[in-house]
C-alpha cells in the first residue's frame, strides 16, 4: 500500500502544470527602474526630485539611465520531501545590467552589477533581483551624480545614506563620491559606513588623474584597487616603502589596479598609494575597493 502511494503521488506530481517561468526583464524596464531607485534615495536627502520613465528630474537637470541586460537566469523552486513532510526551496532570478547615466543628455558615467532575488513565487523573485539591481548601481554609481547635480559643494546623498565624505575640491574643481564598495576575506561590509575619512582622502587625491580634463562639464574617474594579497612587494603600496639592496624599493603591502578616467584606462594607479587613508587587509588577504567619483566645476551653494 505505501509503495502504491509513492507511484500515485510521484504520477500526480508529473502530471502537475509546469511552474510559469518570469518573462525576461528588458532594457526600458530595467532603465526605469533605475531612474525611480535614483529619486527614491536623492528624496531620502530632501533633494527634489522627480521621475517619468528613464529620466530623473533633480532641479532643473534630467538624469537618464540607459540600461542593457546582460545577463537574466531563473533558477526555478523546488519542492523536496511529499506530504507533510515536504519543504518548498525558493527559487532565484537573477540579474545583470550595463547602466550608463546621461546628465542632460550628455554620458557620464558606466557601471555594472550582478543581484539576485530569491521567492517561492518567481514573479516576486523577478522583481526583488530588479530593485537589487538598481538599487546596488545607484548606491555604488549614481550617489556620485546626484551629490554632483545637486552642487552646492557638499554630499548630501552620501551623509543621508549615513556616509559622512564631503564633496573635495581639486585644482579648481569639485569631487563627489559614491558609496564605496569593499570586498575581501574578514572585511566586515558594515565597516564600509565607517570609510568616510578614507573615501574623503582619496578623492582628494586625485589631482593628477585631472591633467589634461576639459574644465567645463562633467567627468567620471572610477578606481579599482587591489590591496595585499601576499607574494612579492609591489612597485607601489599602501604603507611607506622599504629600502631594497639593489637601492630600490617596494612595499610590504602592495597596492594595485586600475585608474579609468572618462572609461579609458590609466593603469599606473601609484599616485594614489601614500595620499590616500587606505583600509589594512588582514593578514596576506587580498581587499578590493571599488570607488566612482564624479568631478565637475565648482557650483555655489
């Protein structure tokens, strides 16, 4: 009898309708998405602001997302055990976008992110990966073009996000920051609330990424640093360095990566590696910190 009644409950799962899967999310609904997440946090810094389909309206600029999916996987949910015993796995849509900002019709800057969103019911889970989305790119991007229209000097956008880096001026020049983003083995991401000093530091110190930037309009510098990591010394590093017999010399924590200035690629990223307050990876760990800066003309408040 129980063998009876595994067979007729494995046949009626069989025969049951197949879960439907979520349509793809498309470029318009993902631009969308973006430009309401970007007014949703410059509200939450009391900045006026306004959205109609991709554009966000903040004073008397348009901020454009133009977004390109990259990537959109469902992992469908699952269901192990039969009867009481059975136990439903949420299932994953996940979500990877390419997001350009336009300010005034002008390309600012790009940035990438990769979210998920998990649910039994997959349409929820669709729309849970697409706000993650959106909301990762406009805290690690788009802080920086919100603080960087809102002008005035200051950032309020980070300091409501509980981020306290104002805006640096720089040969003439104002410097805003997006949240930064760390990654690395033992680094807390709550400590990233902390880093306001640090973040401050390094958009100071970008004076020499500057040379030969038109000063009018507006211009994207992103950093990817890679801090540690063990092996050999660096050419750079983010502690004085150490005297070498040959008469060099090199650091005991190495620092590298990429400096891109407007997307093109400045590879020697040394000129940060002593003005900057950066974060001590542990041990021979390896921290990475990615970090966009907006840089624009000095606006009074």
């Amino acid at each position: 009898m129980r063998t009876l009644a595994m067979i007729l409950a494995l046949a009626a799962c069989e025969g049951a309708p197949p879960t439907p899967m979520p349509a793809p999310v498309t470029d318009a609904e993902a631009s969308a998405a973006t430009a309401a997440m970007l007014c949703r946090l410059a509200q939450r810094a009391s900045l006026d602001c306004a959205v109609q389909g991709a554009v966000a309206r903040l004073g008397s600029s348009q901020i454009e997302a133009v977004a390109q999916v990259t990537r959109f996987l469902v992992l469908p949910a699952k269901t192990l055990g039969m009867g009481s015993q059975a136990q439903a796995i949420p299932g994953e849509v996940q979500v990877a976008l390419s997001v350009t900002l336009k300010v005034d019709g002008v390309p600012l800057v790009t940035g990438t992110v990769d979210e998920a969103g998990s649910d039994t019911d997959l349409e929820k889970a669709r729309v849970a990966a697409i706000e993650a989305a959106a909301q990762r790119f406009t805290l690690s991007t788009g802080i920086a073009v919100l603080d960087a229209v809102a002008g005035g000097g200051g950032a309020p956008m980070l300091a409501a996000m509980g981020l306290q880096a104002p805006a640096q001026q720089v040969e003439g020049r104002t410097v805003t920051a997006a949240w930064p983003i760390l990654r690395g083995i033992g680094f807390d991401p709550k400590l990233s609330q902390k880093m306001g000093p640090n973040v401050a530091s390094m958009g100071a110190a970008l004076g020499p990424f500057l040379a030969g930037l038109p000063t009018e309009g507006r211009h994207a510098i992103q950093v990817k640093a890679r801090l540690g990591g063990g092996g050999a010394p660096g050419p750079c590093g983010i502690l004085p360095p150490v005297a070498l017999t040959d008469g060099g010399s090199a650091s005991i924590v190495p620092l590298q990566g990429e400096v891109y200035v407007n997307g093109s690629l400045v590879p020697d990223i040394c000129a940060l590696s002593q003005p900057v307050a950066w974060p001590l990876p542990q041990g021979g760990a390896t921290l990475e910190w990615d970090q966009v800066f907006v840089v624009g003309p000095v606006l009074s408040p």
